[in-house]
C-alpha cells in the first residue's frame, strides 16, 4: 500500500452536510438552553437562565422559534437524502446493513483482545451510523411531541388527551439522552478520542487528511485510491 | 419552591431545638429538684374562672352589675354599662386585669360627662388602648387592609374589639371557629360558602383543629387585599402548609405528591420559572385556587367522578376557552403516572428510565475501551 502525503487532504464532507452540522449546533443549543430550565422547573439553575433570556414566556417563544427552525431543518435533511438516494446521485453510505453489526461484535471483540486488528470501516463506521439514525428517530421523537406540546387543544380534539402528559415526558426524557449522547459519545468520539484529539475538524473544514482516511475509514480508501 | 422546603425544614429545626429545650429543661428540673414552671394562665382552660375577683374589680361591679345602667351617644343610641361578672370572669384577662387597666380615663367621680357623637365613635376611640399590652400585634395591624379601611374613614372597619370582644375575650388559638365567626359579621356570604366548604364544614360542626380557618390563610392581624395577584401567586404556598404535611395528610387518606406533580406540570413550571416577572405578567400563572376554587372548596373525592371532571372541564376553559370535553384527560389529577393511572405516560416514563442509564452507561464503556486499546499500543 502506497504512504499517502501527510499534508495531503480530500473532500469528505459537501458543503450541505457543513451547514446542516453547523445549523444543528446552533439550533440544539439554543433548544437545550430554553429547554432544559423547563424540564427542571425549580432549580435556581434554570430560574437564573431563564430570568436571563428574559422571562419564561420569552424563553418558551424563543424554544418554538428554534424548534420550528428545527422541523425545517428535518424535512430539507430528509427531503435532499431520500430525493438523492432514489435518483442515484447520492450514496446511501448511512444505511444500517448487516455488516454494521458484525463490526459492532467485532471491535467490541478487538476491545476486549480477542482479535489482533479493528475492523474496516467504510465511508462510516457503526458508531457514525448509529449515532446518524438515533438522531433522526431522535428529532422525529422531539418535532413530534413538540408540536403536540405546542398545540395541545387541538390534538384533543383528534386524539386521546392522555397523549399530552405523555409526549411531554417523551420530550423531557428524550432530550435528556440527546444531550447525554451528544456529551459523552459525540463530544468524547470526535473530539476526546486519541486519534481525534483536540478535534476532529472535517465536519467544519469539509477536509480530512488522507492518511486518518486510509485508518479510520480504509473500505473508503480503497475504493477511492485503490480500486482505480 | 424551595422556599416552601425551607419553610419545612425550619419548622423542622424549630421542633427539634424545641424538643433540645424540653429535654435540658427537664434534666435540670430534675437536678434542682425543683418542679417545672406552672402552664400560663393563657394555657388554662378559660371555664375554671376564679370564684371570686379582686377588690378593685368588684368596686365597679357594684355599680356596673346594675344591668339597667346605660349612657346615650350624641345621636341618641344608648350603650348598656352593665357588665356581666361572668363573662369578664371567663376571659382571658381576669387573672391578670382589672377594670382601670383598660377603663383608664375613668375616676372616682364618673360620669365625667365625656361625650361621644355615635356608640361606634366611641369603640374606634378606644381600641388603641389594647396597644399598652399587645404593641407588637396592633403595630401589624396598621399594616392590615382594615387598617387602611378605617383610615381612609370608614368607622366600620373592624378593630380589636370587634373580633376578640371586649370583656369576655377568649384564647384566639383555642376558640379558632368563634374568630372565624367574626369575620362573618362583615364577610356573611364568604363566610356562608367557606361554612359549606370541605374545611370550613368540620371546623364548624365538630371542632376539628386541623382544618384551616379563615385567619391560617388571609393572617391574622396584617390581613391582606385577597383578590390580588400577589395574593392568588402565593396560594401554593398557603395550601402546602398543611398539604405538604405528611403525618397531617395521612390522617384523612390525602395525597401529598400535589404540590410536585403541580410543579412537574406546565402550570406549576411558569409558577416557579416567572416568579421574577411582573405581577402583570403572572396574571396567566394557574395556582391552587383557580382549579379548587377559593372559599367553597370541596373534596374531589367525595363530589364524585363525573362532577370533578366536569369542575376540572370548567377551570380548563377558564383560560382555555375552546377547550374540548376530553381536554381535561390531559391533566394528571395530582397522581404520579403509574400502570392504572395515565399508563401511557407511565410506559414512556418506565422505558426511559431503564433506557438511557443503559445507553450511556454502555457508551461510556465502549469509549472507555477504545481509549485502552488505542493507548495500550494494541
């Protein structure tokens, strides 16, 4: 196998998937700061919060505003992957298969020391794989309880109001393990991991560096250099 | 409403340095020999009134005793002077007062021939006199709505006498449904519908202590304005009081999760984060009294299933006006989520408290792993 140059780098992330990453920053933020003072209404913690963003009806307008810029960001993610994926201009590179899951037995295996090697990812690893899908069942799951947050009377109408009590505990204990996810899996898998440290910055620069290519995503590598 | 927490855990230390007392006071009771204090006579059941009273008290009951004795107001009302023995005897006071105490104005020679305009000008004139003993009561009384009633000229805002009486006046903490009757002589139709409430009913016919009467909520000297919104906002306060008091509770079979599952609600939530806001903003806050009503409170257990809900339907459409019927299934009832009540929320609930410690637990492991493996150099 060739060595790759160092400083060498190729496109790993179009300019769409940048925007989307940095949309989700900004606008998970912003859900989680207006969010969380509400899902633990008694705490000093959120009352100070709260008082700073300028009252809770403010805190609650701003929470729909963001969340409304959410549900738009699902329906175009979805839209741009579904649309690509039929017409063929897009890989279906995320779709879970059976492969994800032997990887997933078998690192846990390399882990533990009964293999020599780590598997060989593509594009993306069962880790990015499984993180992608949680969070768009994830969003799903928060654009759906919210809208029935947001207009309670008139899912009564339609549906059992018991839904209510019951989408605002879906909403607080899922978002709850969004943000756990995000801080101990996302934050800890791109940026604390040792071959990531301080940060994995292919997501903001839309570069990785061929060499962490060929390592951390070699089915990718080869099909992009090798298999010429 | 950590405040409220930190209203119970005084009164928790407050017990306990109180027990601390009782304790050390017995021990050097003990030690000394000497026997404890005798209870206040405030303590004393007022019916065992001493047989006789003392010298300076029967000099004027030997003119007052006469009961066809009466002085006549400048707008030719008449007051009787006659005071019955019995009832100053039964007072409070009798141990420790006698007439000139209060009577101060008075000599040897009365009639000194004062004269009054009106029977209630010579009431309000003379109510201050409770102030020589009871300063630091009347003082809250200036900052009472009836204060700023009879300042502002009405002369039928009640004073001192008008709720303790006058000659026979009783323990206050002992005879709580005799107050409670006072404020019925100006408050006859609030009175009328706290009577016939699920408090005022057996505070009323059997005497029971542990129901609140008018004075636990509205405060006793430094009443204040009730209808607004400072007022309504602290009401989960007032009722948690007593409805936060487990051993009370249990008592009667009550629940005491109402004030967290109020706070746990979306009601509850803007009460507790818009405490900083603007009164005018906190009109849209829902507390206790806007669902159970205020004087006329009932128990939802024994109104029954279909009348609760449609008393919940009406204090839903209250603020929600184009509420359905089925709205109100929304609301929990002050029961945490469980299999027979609101099993929906209860699954959800149930999955998420096993799923996310097993995910993130798991998660963490598998960095955890990583990070070894990566650093052990394979």
């Amino acid at each position: 196998m060739p060595q790759p140059d160092p400083d060498e780098y190729v496109v790993r992330f179009s300019s769409w998937s940048r925007f989307q990453h940095a949309a989700v920053i900004v606008l998970f933020g912003l859900l989680l700061v207006t969010g969380m003072p509400q899902g633990w209404p008694t705490s000093d913690a959120s009352r100070w919060v709260v008082d700073h963003l300028g009252g809770i009806f403010a805190t609650r307008w701003l929470h729909r505003a963001a969340g409304i810029l959410f549900t738009g960001l699902v329906v175009a993610h979805l839209t741009v992957a579904i649309t690509g994926v039929l017409s063929g201009r897009m890989k279906p590179s995320m779709l879970l298969g059976r492969q994800d899951f032997r990887d997933a037995i078998n690192n846990l295996r390399y882990y533990a020391g009964y293999t020599e090697a780590a598997p060989k990812f593509g594009r993306y690893d069962y880790r990015q794989k499984f993180e992608y899908w949680g969070l768009i069942f994830g969003s799903l799951i928060m654009v759906a309880t919210g809208y029935i947050l947001y207009f309670p009377i008139i899912i009564s109408r339609f549906l059992p109001a018991e839904l209510i009590p019951a989408a605002k505990a879906m909403h607080s204990y899922e978002a709850l393990f969004a943000f756990l996810i995000v801080l101990v899996w996302h934050i800890a898998g791109a940026h604390l991991a040792p071959e990531s440290f301080p940060i994995d910055t292919s997501i903001f620069t839309g570069k990785i560096r061929k060499e962490k290519l060929r390592h951390e995503h070699a089915l990718e590598y080869e099909d992009l250099f090798e298999k010429k | 409403m950590t405040r409220r927490l930190d209203h119970l855990a005084h009164r928790h230390t407050w017990a306990t340095a109180l027990l601390v007392i009782l304790f050390a006071a017995a021990v050097i009771a003990r030690q000394t020999g000497t026997t404890p204090p005798t209870p206040s006579p405030a303590a004393t059941p007022v019916t065992a009134a001493p047989a006789q009273v003392p010298d300076a008290v029967a000099a004027c009951l030997a003119c007052h005793e006469d009961s066809t004795m009466s002085m006549t107001f400048e707008d030719g009302e008449s007051l009787s002077l006659h005071v019955d023995l019995k009832h100053f005897a039964g007072s409070v006071h009798s141990a420790q007062l006698i007439c000139t105490d209060c009577h101060s104005k008075y000599d040897q020679d009365h009639p000194s021939g004062a004269t009054f305009p009106s029977r209630r000008a010579y009431t309000v004139s003379s109510y201050e006199l409770c102030k020589k003993c009871h300063f630091d009561t009347y003082t809250r009384t200036l900052e009472s709505v009836h204060y700023e009633l009879l300042k502002a000229g009405v002369d039928t805002a009640p004073i001192c006498t008008d709720c303790h009486g006058a000659h026979n006046i009783q323990n206050p903490h002992a005879k709580r449904a005799m107050m409670s009757r006072s404020c019925a002589t100006c408050h006859t139709e609030v009175y009328a519908q706290y009577a016939d409430s699920v408090h005022g009913r057996v505070l009323v016919d059997d005497n029971n202590q542990d129901v609140p009467a008018c004075a636990d909520c509205h405060t006793h000297h430094q009443v204040q304005q009730p209808g607004t919104t400072k007022f309504r906002l602290n009401s989960p306060e007032t009722c948690i009081r007593c409805h936060g008091d487990k051993p009370l509770m249990s008592k009667y079979g009550i629940s005491t999760t109402v004030a967290q599952t109020y706070l746990a609600d979306f009601h509850g939530a803007t009460a507790s984060l818009s405490r900083n806001l603007s009164e005018d903003q906190q009109q849209i806050v829902v507390t206790c009294n806007d669902c159970h009503g205020v004087h006329n409170i009932a128990s939802p257990r024994l109104k029954g299933h279909d009348a609760m809900t449609a008393t919940v339907s009406a204090a839903c459409s209250k603020c929600h006006q184009d509420a359905v019927k089925t709205f109100p299934a929304a609301w929990l009832s002050h029961y945490p989520p469980s299999p027979r009540n609101a099993p929906m929320v209860w699954a959800v609930e149930s999955f998420y408290k096993f799923f996310i410690p097993f995910a993130v637990l798991g998660l963490i492991m598998n960095l955890l792993l990583h990070v070894y493996r990566m650093s052990s150099g394979r």
